[in-house]
C-alpha cells in the first residue's frame, strides 16, 4: 500500500501542530484559542486520548488548552482526500479547513496558516490507489475510507474513476445502509465526480430482518417467517430510497447457514411486488461461484 493512512494522519497532525506553534509565537491571526474545533488523530481507538490538555510544562511547551484525539477516519482530511481529483485540487480543499475563529469571529483557515502547501506534500504519494489483489486473483482499489455517520463514507473518486477506465463494470462500495450510505454516495460522491450509476446492489440478511420484525438477537438463528415479514418493511424502504433517484434495484441475500428457503422466498416474493429481482449469494462459503448469479442478475 501506499500508506494513505499514516500520510492522513501525519498532514492532519501537521496542521494541529502549526496552530499551537502560531499561539505561542505571537499568535498573529489573533485566534481566540477557546474556537480552535482541530483535534489531533491517530490510528487507534483509544478513549483514554478522547480528551485531553495540551500545553503543560511551561511556556517552550506551548499555551495549555484542551484537546483530544480523534481516529483518523474521523479527520476531515480523509474526507478531502476521497473527494480531491487532482493535487491541485486537494491543495485548494486543504486550504479552505476552517481551525477556528479570531477574536472578532472571522474563520481562521489553514490556508490563513499557510501550511496547505506542505500537508498536499505529505499527501503527494499517498493519492495514488493502492491496487490489491482478491483471494481469486480479482483487483480492487483500496484508498481512503471516511466514516460514513460523520463523512460521506466512500472511498476515493480517483479509484473509481481509474477502475472505470480500467474495466468493463466497476463495484464500488458506499458504507453503512442504504438510508446513510447510498444517500451520500449519491448525493456527494456521484455530484463531485460526475457518475451515474447503472444499478444499486441492496445488501439484505434474513437475520437482519428478523430483527426488524421484533425477533430477539439471541433467537435470530430459530426461524421465524413471521419474524421476516413484519422486517420486510425495513427493506422495502430502502428500495423505494433507492427508486427515488430513478436507479434499478438488485437484492443480494446474504446467505447465512440457518436460514430457510421459506424465509428466503419471503424476501424475493416481496420484492418481486416491487419490479425487483431478490438474489441468494452464498459468496461467504464459496468464493465467486457463490456470487454468479447475483453478478448475473446485476449485468
């Protein structure tokens, strides 16, 4: 790989470290400490780091304030990586990260700071897609990763549009479900960089929807058709989500040893009432063979 991750952090960390050295040497902008919103981040969970005081140990050490850290799929530099096309145009997007405010309420930049050039230079070699290799000799893109419940959760539009260029059909994934992921997918990701999707594959479990019908975690391997028809409703939201942006719908069934053909047929009946095509994909247990039909059904 190409270290995206550590490049991220350490650009991110870069500008954390330039608005305390700018406190501490006169602090020119006049930046009112207490609206400094730039956090540090690294690669681990750590909650013990949540929140913390910086500053200590006198005036070489900088001006105590509080502060934390946040894991670095949480940075909005993720963000700006996967949504930058070009270095010119991340430089441009770093440049308008707003650290905070001067003490008369005017937005501090790191362009202000003029450290955008230098945190693109970090970046400069991680903006290239980390091509990877499937257990079946397939290649995938593997670049970025902003969390989806506070970023738009998508991996970066240069790997999709290097795939697209590369491939016949290009599978990109838009993180958590259908009503947080696909909607910023398609309302971010496909706006900045011009795409227009040709089919939704919608991921569906029986023992997901079991649990949308009210069936305890602990007796979701019991089956329960009842269970799966009250859940259907959860399901059959996120098709008419999808149907709202005028795209096609496939239903992956995500195969799990303890459900039933009677709940599998549930499912597909259901969704056949809405003009959509429900396929069971048993990939986890046997590889690409397991997935022929759905990829059949999608083409």
């Amino acid at each position: 790989f190409t270290g995206d991750f550590h490049a991220i952090s350490t650009a991110h960390n870069l500008l954390a470290a330039i608005i305390d050295n700018h406190l501490s040497s006169g602090n020119a902008l006049g930046i009112n400490p207490h609206t400094i919103n730039w956090r540090r981040v690294l690669d681990m969970n750590d909650r013990a780091l949540r929140d913390i005081i910086i500053g200590l140990g006198g005036s070489a050490n900088g001006m105590p304030r509080e502060s934390g850290f946040d894991i670095t799929v949480a940075s909005e530099v993720m963000a700006i990586f996967c949504l930058a096309e070009s270095l010119a145009d991340l430089r441009e997007r770093l440049g308008r990260i707003i650290i905070g405010y001067s003490k008369d309420k005017k937005p501090v930049t790191a362009a202000d700071l003029k450290v955008h050039g230098a945190m693109t230079v970090l970046l400069k070699n991680a903006l290239a897609p980390n091509l990877v290799r499937t257990l079946e000799n397939n290649p995938a893109f593997v670049h970025g990763g902003p969390f989806a419940n506070i970023a738009h959760g998508c991996n970066s539009i240069i790997a999709t549009k290097m795939a697209m260029r590369l491939s016949e059909y290009t599978v990109t994934e838009a993180g958590f479900g259908a009503d947080l992921g696909a909607e910023k997918f398609l309302d971010i990701k496909c706006r900045y960089g011009g795409f227009h999707p040709n089919v939704v594959v919608l991921v569906a479990t029986v023992r997901a929807l079991k649990m949308h019908g009210g069936i305890a975690k602990d007796a979701l391997k019991t089956p329960s058709p009842e269970g799966v028809e009250k859940g259907l409703e959860n399901l059959v939201k996120h098709i008419e989500n999808i149907h709202g942006f005028g795209l096609p719908v496939v239903v992956a069934i995500n195969h799990f040893t303890s459900d039933t053909d009677e709940e599998i047929s549930l499912i597909q009946a259901r969704c056949e009432t809405m003009g959509v095509m429900a396929v069971r994909a048993t990939h986890w247990a046997e590889g690409g063979a397991g997935a022929e039909k759905l990829a059949k059904a999608v083409v």
